[in-house]
RNA sequence: GCCGGGGUGGCGGAAUAGGCAGACGCGCAAGGCUUAGGACCUUGUAGGUUUUUCCUGUGUGGGUUCAAAUCCCACCCCCGGCACCA
C-alpha cells in the first residue's frame, strides 16, 4: 500500500489553495464577517522557531473552522519592520536596514507558509512601505492639531547603547528592554504624545472586553488609578506663618492624625521659591543633583533624604508644627511631589522615620499589636473626634472637615505617564513636521492671523505641520545610518533632506529629525488589513463598518502594557474623529503561552536550544507539527518542547492514512448507537473546544473518536468524512488530501461544518452504572436499569456480597443516594 | 515587597455548580511479526502490598462534608507582572 507521503501530499494542497485562491477574502457583506488577527511579527534576522508558529497555527485553526461554520474570515498578515531590532540587526551585519527587512520578510513569509496558513496574501501589509506610513503620519498629524502631542525638554530614559531615549513602557528592571543595558536619566528634547487624557476611558472600556483577567489586570495596574484627597497645608517659617501652602495627596485621609512629617519631592518647586528662608539650601540644592544623576532603580535602594532647616508645615486639623523633609522616595511627577508621612501606618514612611528618629504615632488599632506598621483598614485611635470610627466611614467623615475648611479636595491620579513617541534613530517613520524659527517669533508675539495655526503648533511654537497633501514625508535613502548619540537623529546630517521651506511664511524651515518609535505602524495596521490598497484615506468607512472591530486577537502576552495600550489609545482617538465607529478594537483577546526549548529554557540562539519549522516539517510534517504544538497542553501555558511528542502526531496521522480500505459507503445505515454517540458527543466537545482554545482536549477527543472507529471491520464513508472534517482545522493537508480520494471534488474547506444532535450524545440507556461507596470509599459498582426506584436499587446493593461482607452486622446510620451516578452507604 | 497564575504518575497533561483521580499522548515493559534492527500490532503500566486483596496517594499541615485535586484556613515552592505611585 502507498505510504504517508507527508511531504507530496502538503506541497500538492499548499499549491491548490493558493491557486484556487481558497483563502481569498471579499468584502462580501451578505455573510456574517469573522475577523480573526495575529500579532504580526516584526522580522527579525535569526527567523522563526516553532514556538511562533503556536499562536499563528491556533488563529489557522479557528480560521478554517468558521470559513466552514459559513463565516467570511479575514484572517491577514502583515510585517511589523520599522524599528529597534531590524535596525540594531541591520547595523550588526552591515547591511542596510531597507535591504535586511527585505530579506528577513522573504524568509519570513517562506517558513510561515510551512504550515499551509490562510493568510489572504493580496492583504499583506509592511509598516516600512511609504503606502502605508503615509497613513501613521497621518494620524499623528491630526493628533498633533488636536493638541495631543507636545514638545518636551524633560530627563527622560536613555539607552547609551541604542543611542535614544526611551519611554517607560521599553524598560525592563530599568534596563533597555532590547539591548540590556541600563538606562540613564538625560534631558532630551522629545515629542510627548498625552495617552494620560484618554487614562480614565482606557480603564473603563476595560469592562465590555472579554479578554483574560491576568492581561486586564496588568493594563489596570499600568494606568494605576488611585482615588484619595489632595490638600492644602500651611508653611510657617519657624513659628510665622507665610502666605506658601504645600499641596499633598494622599489615598489614606483617615490617617490625617498620624501625620508627623511631610516630605517633599528634591525637585519640588516650592523649595526654589523659598530659597531666601530655607537655611540648607545649598546642601538640598546639591542633594537634589545627586538623586537626579541617579536611575530609577538606584533610587529605590536606600531611604536618603535631608530635613528643610527652617520650615514647618502645619496639619490643618491639629494645628500642629512638623517638620518637613525631602527626600528621594518621593517621586516629582505623582501626585503632587508631597506626601503627608504616617509612619505608623505606611511602610516607607516607617523607615524613613526609623532612619531619622521621627515619631511614630498610631492611629489605628490593629489586630496584631507587635506589628511595626499597620496599613491595613480598622478602628481610629488617638484621634480626637474621630476616634472609634471605621478607617472607610472616618475617610469621608474627614474629608468633610476638610473641604468645609476649603482647603481639600477629592481627587486621583494615574501612574501611567505621557507616552515618550520621539527616537533619535535613523529606521523609524519621519515626523511630518517642520522648524519655522519666523513662524516661532510670530507666534510667541501674537503677530499672525486668526486661524492660521493649528491648536498644536500653537501649543508648539515653531513648530508646523506638513501639509496632508504632502504626505507621506519619505525616510531618505542614506548611506550612513548609525545613532549619533547627540540627542539628534541621524536624519539631521542630510542637509539637502533637512532644509525646506516653511508652508505658512515661505522662510527657511527644518525638518524634525526624529523618527517614531517601533510601536507607531503597529497602533493602527489591524485597520488597514480591512482596505489595504485605499489610496484615499485610511479605510473607506464601509468596510470600517463591516470588518471592525476584530473579532479575536492572538499574541504573547508581553504586549498586554505596550502595543495593546497603545493600539487601544489611537484607536478611541480614531474613533473621536469618527474614524472608526467602535470604542475598542480587539473585542477578544487570548494570550499563547510559550514554548521553551527542550531544556525548559527559552528559546534563544545564546543557549543554541532553538527549534526551527523547518527541521520538523522535514522530518515529520506539517500537520504533525501542528497537531503536536496545539496538543503540548493549555493554549496560554508555557510548555517546553519534546520532539517525541511530534513522533505521537506523526504516528496518528499515519494510522488515519493506513484506514482507508476500511471504509466503505454502507447502504443500510445500521450504525452502532455507540459510534453515533460517539461522534456527536465528538462534534460537540471539537467544536466547542476550538472555540474556548482548549485545542488539546479537542484533539484528545479526536483520538478517542478514532480510536473507536479503528476497532471497526468497516468504516461507513459518511461517518469518515464527518471525522476528516473536525479533524481538518488541526491537519489540514492530510485531511484535504483523504476528503479527495473519497471523491469529493470541491475542498473540504468549503464544505459544512458538522452539527450534533444532542439527542445521539444523551441517548436513553437503559441501564447505568451504579458507583458503590461505603463509608465514602469506592467499593463496587454494578450495571443497574434506570427505571427502578430508589428503593429497589437499595435492596439490590445490599445484597450483594462484597457490600454485605463490608457492611457485616454493623449499623447502617444512613444512605446516600444520587440519581443515575451512586449510593453511599454510611455506618 | 505587592499583585496575578500555577504545583496531579518516569514525562506533557486530563478531570473543578464536590461524586470512579491519572482521559489522550509520550516513555517504559512483555508478547507477536521480522534473519536482525527499525517500523507496526496486541497487552500491561500511580506507588506499595499478603497481587481476583487491601493500604497510601493530586506541594505541606489543618478544617468543612456521607464524599475534596476541586471548598475554607495557615504555610512552602515555581513562573509571570509591577517596582518606593503616597
């Protein structure tokens, strides 16, 4: 007989799919749209290891599963190439960047197609095309007039490696996120894009997503809502009172009367207003310079800080005089650079007290009294009017008080901070503005007309917009590619491209030299796949309304605090333009979990632990690589891989080859009821399993499925067809390939998916099988009819031998009895 | 440190409105086939035991229940996220 030829029989249909155009996608509005996307990859040099390829075969899955449910499927991919690693990479290898990206996405789109995905290739996207980052300016542009981006001269995180500032969300324990290296603080000149003002709709549309609670979660602490009381506190000077007051914010009012110091941020602005009064202020001066010399890391290691000579803050419902600090723990941009510290109620303040023998006093009474600090909630003490109150019920009742004084107000604030979008890098979208050094002048004198500037470049003196009909401002071509590390770009040593002229006055005006970062063509792309060859405008706000929003979203979860933050802010900003007409973009959200080396390690070229497509689809296929990478376990769990466990796969695709001359078209259909409960019950758990991502059960019951048709002498050719179809999203060369030589002529692609009848899974038995526990414990079961009667069944257990050898002349004290499942005899 | 997720055979993992622990696959063992090996087929496979028996078993220790991998309390370990956010 003709052996599994894995490798013919995949070559054959990859070519027919492709040719017959299965996998196209229309815009076909009369059926139901199912928008299934994966986070594209950005093509790296060292290619893809089968561990991308997990997420990639389970959106495949799902794909094919609702083309055949009667689904028009969008299910596109694209190349994420603009960028830190494609320029690093290309630096590396001396190669351009243009020419590596080129290369690494044809060896890309090569190894992808290994596994026969339905991707509708005439929707592939590149962020690097012109085409497309027309349209990446575009909406940066219209954020720009919307005030929404701002110049900025602020220290913010530098890379010495990369040679470019970085925003927060690029860190990793305070290390460049790409390179390793540790961040500096540098003051820079950057554009800010504001995400904080969009901070509160980005949480609450936390709510209508069905994503997994771990990555809601996380995007939750990210933004880091904190609701307290922002107030006012006076400043004496020794014992006279000044007109300056302290702004602090705390989440804990309740322990207002624990307060017993305040401390101030070393760059709170108040300390340079009071120069004149405050004894120390060389010495806080100098502080101040070294804690800003210092990484965000290297601040947290030790509690450091001066006291302010001279000054006291008074708690305004004490009156109390207490001294005033600053100190490195607390951070400029939180809150209002200032806390009110409580000691015995707060960790940091603790230690910071210990350090500087402040007092400590408690202020609530809690449980465990040798504790050193107590910031849980409780009973108030030593607080005056306030004491025996709930901490919750004393927070309102305070906060009261203090706004009836004027001088409070409730409040909150987001830890997420403006998003850093400048690069100085060459490999990057162009920012689509220009320098005007007369248009700044004119501005900043009010010399200019009505209308003539934009809300940002009034926000941005100096600064002017490219006119959309210029756009798209190409990346020049250039030798000479590499970060200079002045804080410039490299795009600032091609004169000819720099200099240009102003569109508002006609003067001399200067290109920005920055570049974006790498998560600018991804906060959109999953727009374009639904019109990718509009020339007009970003997408035509028909197929806006039939393809949006995407229906599921497939990636790692590394995302869940960078590119999904991001994709999510654009896009309510798209949809404030009434560009899109969904809040949200990706309804649905599962993560994929990992697949570790053999060695349990991850994947890398470091640790030569790296398992390429290509070697499994040689020697095993790539259905078997599929099936043994959705059968490894639960989808979103990281699983180290074991190529014995693809041998399993390959040996169950060739028991499925061997059974065809077991199957024969039955005329009479006198099936056994067991087969027929068996592939409903198979239809149901497939069917629901892919939809809920538990791919491993799915294909398990698939093997139960067959392993009972194998115990056959013949297969019917119905009930064989049914199984190659719940079978094809998983395997679906081999699949195509059977479903062929039973003599259909369209592919199994087209053809329906299977429905079950509950009523062939329920099945009225006439007998089942009875667990017998006595004392608890499984003692014996027997096969029992399902009309008797409690009663009868107890009778029928009692008599029987091991039950009475069990129970002997011992007392039955009661019985338990739970229908069509056990009896529990207890004594 | 705080916040998530998780700990089940030799291995990957099944099973949670509490009700046969170990589905499915890998590995291993015995037998068949074969000159032989591989492949393939059949059977067995949690550990122990006095082996048609009973005992013990889902990270550890308690608890609730007729009945706990599943619920409650305390603790240990692994993975991920955050990193002084007041």
């Amino acid at each position: 007989m003709e052996e599994y030829n894995f490798k013919k029989i995949e070559k054959k249909w990859q070519k027919f799919w492709e040719k017959e155009k299965i996998f196209k996608t229309l815009d076909n509005k009369k059926k139901p749209k199912f928008y299934v996307l994966d986070m594209f990859p950005y093509p790296s040099g060292s290619g893809l290891h089968v561990g991308h390829l997990k997420g990639y075969t389970a959106t495949d899955i799902i794909a094919r599963m609702k083309m055949m449910q009667g689904f028009n499927v969008l299910h596109p991919m694209g190349w994420d190439a603009f960028g830190l690693p494609a320029e690093n990479f290309a630096i590396k290898n001396k190669i351009h960047p243009e020419l590596a990206v080129k290369q690494n996405i044809k060896r890309y789109k090569e190894e992808l197609k290994l596994i026969g995905p339905t991707y509708d290739w005439d929707r592939e996207i590149n962020t690097t095309d012109p085409n497309y980052y027309i349209w990446t300016q575009w909406i940066f542009l219209q954020l720009f007039k919307a005030g929404l981006v701002e110049e900025s001269f602020e220290p913010i995180n530098w890379c010495p490696y990369c040679k470019t500032g970085l925003a927060n969300e690029d860190l990793e324990e305070g290390r460049c996120e790409r390179c390793g290296s540790k961040v500096e603080k540098k003051p820079l000149r950057q554009w800010k894009i504001k995400i904080t003002k969009y901070a509160d709709r980005l949480l609450e549309d936390l709510e209508m997503l069905d994503w997994e609670e771990p990555i809601i979660k996380m995007q939750k602490d990210w933004i880091g809502k904190s609701e307290g009381v922002e107030f006012q506190m006076k400043i004496f000077l020794d014992n006279k009172e000044t007109n300056k007051k302290i702004k602090v914010f705390t989440t804990r009012i309740d322990t207002i009367l624990g307060m017993t110091y305040v401390v101030l941020a070393p760059e709170h602005e108040i300390l340079e207003k009071l120069k004149n009064e405050i004894r120390n202020f060389d010495q806080i001066k100098k502080y101040q310079k070294e804690v800003l010399s210092k990484s965000d890391v290297e601040r947290t290691k030790e509690k450091t800080g001066i006291k302010v000579e001279g000054i006291l803050a008074e708690n305004p419902l004490t009156k109390g005089k207490i001294p005033v600090f600053v100190s490195e723990y607390v951070l400029k941009d939180y809150g209002t650079g200032a806390i009110m510290a409580v000691p015995a109620h707060d960790k940091r303040d603790f230690e910071f007290a210990q350090k500087f023998n402040l007092p400590i006093k408690k202020v609530i009474l809690s449980e465990n009294s040798n504790e050193e600090y107590f910031e849980g909630e409780g009973i108030l003490i030593n607080s005056g009017e306030f004491t025996g109150l709930e901490t919750k019920v004393a927070r309102e009742k305070i906060v009261k008080v203090l706004e009836e004084m004027g001088i409070a107000k409730k409040t909150y604030y987001y830890k997420i901070k403006d998003w850093v979008f400048a690069r100085q890098r060459y490999w990057g979208e162009p920012f689509p503005l220009l320098f005007c050094e007369n248009c700044k002048k004119r501005i900043l004198e009010k010399k200019y007309k009505e209308g003539e500037f934009n809300k940002g470049e009034l926000l941005n003196p100096g600064w002017i917009c490219v006119a959309e009909k210029n756009l798209p401002v190409k990346l020049p071509k250039v030798k000479y590619y590499e970060p200079t590390g002045t804080g410039e770009g490299p795009l600032a040593n091609i004169k000819n491209w720099v200099i240009t002229r102003c569109p508002k006055c006609g003067g001399i005006a200067f290109r920005e030299t920055n570049t974006m970062p790498q998560w600018a063509g991804s906060c959109w792309y999953y727009l374009r796949y639904a019109d990718p060859k509009n020339k007009k405008e970003l997408i035509s706000k028909e197929k806006e309304k039939y393809w949006l929003p995407v229906d599921l979203y497939v990636g790692g979860a590394e995302h869940a605090t960078r590119h999904l933050i991001y994709a999510r802010f654009w896009h309510k900003f798209l949809y404030d333009l009434g560009i899109v007409s969904t809040k949200e973009p990706f309804l649905k959200l599962r993560h994929v979990g990992l697949i570790l080396g053999p060695d349990s390690r991850k994947m890398s070229k470091r640790y030569g632990n790296i398992i390429t497509p290509e070697e499994i689809c040689e020697k095993y296929g790539a259905d078997a690589l599929r099936l043994y990478e959705m059968f490894m376990g639960p989808f979103s769990q990281e699983i180290a891989w074991q190529e014995k466990g693809v041998i399993g796969m390959k040996r169950f695709l060739e028991r499925i080859w061997k059974i065809k001359n077991k199957i024969k078209k039955l005329k009479e259909k006198k099936e056994e009821k067991n087969i027929l409960s068996i592939l409903h019950k198979t239809i149901k758990k497939v069917t629901e399993d892919i939809e809920n991502f538990k791919f491993n059960t799915a294909i398990s019951q698939i093997m139960i499925f067959f392993n009972e048709l194998e115990k056959g002498e013949v297969i019917d050719k119905g009930i064989f067809e049914l199984f190659l179809q719940l079978l094809s999203p998983f395997a679906p060369h081999l699949c195509e390939e059977l479903w062929h030589i039973l003599g259909n002529k369209e592919s199994i692609f087209k053809s329906k998916w299977p429905q079950f009848n509950e009523s062939f899974i329920k099945e009225e038995k006439e007998k089942f099988l009875l667990l017998i526990q006595i004392n608890g414990k499984l003692r014996d079961r027997v096969l029992i009819d399902s009309d008797l009667e409690e009663k009868e069944i107890q009778n029928i257990v009692l008599q029987r031998e091991k039950v009475k050898n069990w129970i002997s002349n011992k007392k039955i004290k009661k019985i338990i009895f739970i229908k069509n499942k056990l009896i529990n005899i207890v004594f």
